[in-house]
C-alpha cells in the first residue's frame, strides 16, 4: 500500500485523493495520510509568517521519516530550494493557472473606494495597478471562509481574488465573475500544478519499482517543463512566494516542443511593470534533460528583470549578490509560531 501524505484542509484532501485516483488508474494501491502542519495552527498573514512555505515542512519530514511514501503539493506552494534525498517525481495535467475575481461583476465595475480581498501580495499589486481607487484588504483563510467575507454573503468585501483552480477543485466556479488573463493579472509561477514529491530513489528516471513506473505515468511532460520554468524565474530572482512575481509558460508549438515563458515583477503600489518572454524546447530525450532546460529559460528570464531593475522596484527580500538567510531554511523548517488552530487553510487559494 502506497501511503500519500496530504495537510487535512478540504483542498489539499481534493488535490491528493485526485492524485491517488491517477496513481491507482495505474496500478497502485494507494491510501490517503493526513499529515499535521505547523503552518496550520498560524494566525494572520502569510506573507508576514514567512511565506507559505510552512506548509511544506512537516510533508516533507513525513516524507524523509518514511511516514509517507509521497507527498502533493500545490506547487506554487512550495519552497524553490531542493530538500537533498527528495525530489519531483511527477507534475500531472495541470488545471487553468488563472487568476480569478469573485464579487458583483467585473472588477472595474466596482465604485470608487470598494474593499477588494487577497492574501497574496503578487494579486494585490496587479489589483492596485488595474484599480488603483479601490483598497486591498489582506485575509487569509480557506476557500470558504474567503468568499464568505463578501458582501454577497453578507460580508465586509466587495469581492476577492482566488486561483480558478482551487475553486475548480471544490466545485465552486459558481462563484467567478471574472476571470483574468495571464496578461493582465500573472499567475503565481506553477499555479494550478501539483507536484507529486517523492524519496530520490523512487523517481522514475532513477528506479524501476512499481512506484516509479506509476509516477512515470501520471507525469505530464508539457506541465512539467512549464512549472519547472516558471519556478525558475523565482529561483533567479532569489525570491520567496510572498513576491510580487508572475509567471505562465504555454507550449506555442506543439509539434517542435517549443514553450514560451512570461514573467512580471510589479511594485507593491502597481505603479510599475517588468516583463521578460524567453522560448525554449522541451522535446528532450529525459526528464532531467528537460528539467534543466526549462530552469534555464527561467533563470533566463530572472536575469532580464533583474537587469531591468527588479531589485528597485519592489521587495524581492534578496537580490543577485545576497540571498535571504531564511531562503533555503524555508524548505524543511517551520517557524514556531503560535495561533489558534486552523487546520483548513487553504495556501493555493
């Protein structure tokens, strides 16, 4: 029995039981370990607490511990910095990397002065770009808890910004009223992916076990290449997932293997815009061959926007010549900080 390690909020149970479902489709027999989070008893704000890289510890540790023989991830939640003795073992087919708004209408419908939610500060700047009148207020919570905050259900918001493909996964699209383009308002890098970790020696480029041939399975190679590039602009860019950094990568043509990435650093005020496009081919031979590939074209990116002036524009809480001590401690460690508990936080939201 393949024991798949997953926080307990709704959301991540919806994301692993999906994941097991692919991985069962292939053969596996496969159960479901709920796994405690430190980042789960943690009051107020994300960005405040260090990025929502908290949430990935203790799957981690599961994972190194062998109380779990995989791990899923929101993948936008997950720390860039490698854990030495894990490693990716597969990134299924991705949902719609969209950003969407849930209120009234659209959001430049809203009056002058509307309350507009989001706990990510990469959302609440492109809000403050788009609808510079309007005021962000910071909220966190599960996905329920955050739609409940609007005026519609008897809230103090006008509306909130979401990820299209949490909602999706709770069968809340009922809730959009505007979903905006890649362009407009940029993904998290690997939003709507999830990333199936694994021990090293079950990868499937490394081992022939019969969990490695299942990850080889349920790996989508497009989705993959396009995370692993725009994980890469925030691993040039030295920042953590609290940044004001975008990023999406699509395949522009299918039958040479050609993907094309976008990246976008905005200030925290969204009064100024950096954006950076590198092509690369994801039509290599083996995984780690095009894993590399891909980190390149992202770190491609990062170098262009930091040589246009990322580092001035905003808060990256590292530049080129100084990583932020925290940076790399963020992958296996969470902070001890104390809160009520909150066992449905749902970070991907």
């Amino acid at each position: 029995m393949i024991r798949l390690g997953t926080r307990g909020s709704q959301l991540a149970r919806t994301q692993s039981e999906a994941v097991a479902q692919m991985l069962r489709a292939v053969g596996l027999d496969v159960e479901l370990t709920i796994i405690r989070t430190d980042g789960d008893r943690m009051a107020g704000s994300l960005a405040r607490l260090g990025g929502v890289g908290v949430f990935a510890a203790a799957l981690r540790t599961a994972l190194l511990e062998g109380e779990c023989d995989l791990a899923v991830h929101s993948f936008k939640d997950l720390p860039t910095a490698p854990v030495p003795g894990l490693t990716i073992g597969a990134v299924p087919k991705r949902a719609d990397a969209a950003d969407v708004f849930c209120g009234p209408g659209r959001l430049d419908e809203l009056p002058q002065g509307a309350r507009v939610g989001t706990g990510s500060p990469r959302r609440a700047a492109q809000v403050r770009a788009l609808r510079p009148d309007v005021q962000v207020v910071d909220i966190r919570g599960n996905v329920g808890t955050r739609l409940a905050r609007r005026k519609l259900q008897g809230g103090d918001l006008d509306g909130v910004l979401l990820a299209k493909a949490g909602l999706a996964r709770l069968g809340r699209l009922d809730a959009v009223s505007e979903e905006f383009s890649v362009r407009q308002v940029t993904p998290a890098p690997s939003q709507g992916a999830l990333a199936v970790e694994c021990r090293a020696a079950d990868a499937p480029w490394t081992g022939s076990s019969p969990l490695a041939v299942a990850l080889g399975m349920v790996d989508d190679r497009a989705c993959r290449s396009a995370a692993f590039a725009e994980r890469a602009v925030l691993e040039g860019l030295q920042a953590g997932c609290a940044a004001p950094v975008g990023a999406h990568a699509h395949t522009a043509d299918l039958e040479s293997g050609r993907v094309s990435l976008f990246g976008a650093v905005i200030s925290l005020d969204g009064t100024r815009r950096l954006t950076a496009v590198r092509d690369f081919c994801a039509n290599l031979q083996t995984v780690p061959e095009r894993d590399q590939v891909a980190r390149q074209a992202g770190l491609d990116v990062a170098e262009e926007l930091l040589q246009k002036g990322a580092a001035q524009i905003t808060d990256l809480q590292a530049s080129k010549d100084h990583r932020s001590p925290s940076h790399d401690a963020q992958a296996l460690w969470a902070p001890g900080i104390s809160g009520p508990d909150d066992p449905n936080a749902d970070v991907s939201a």
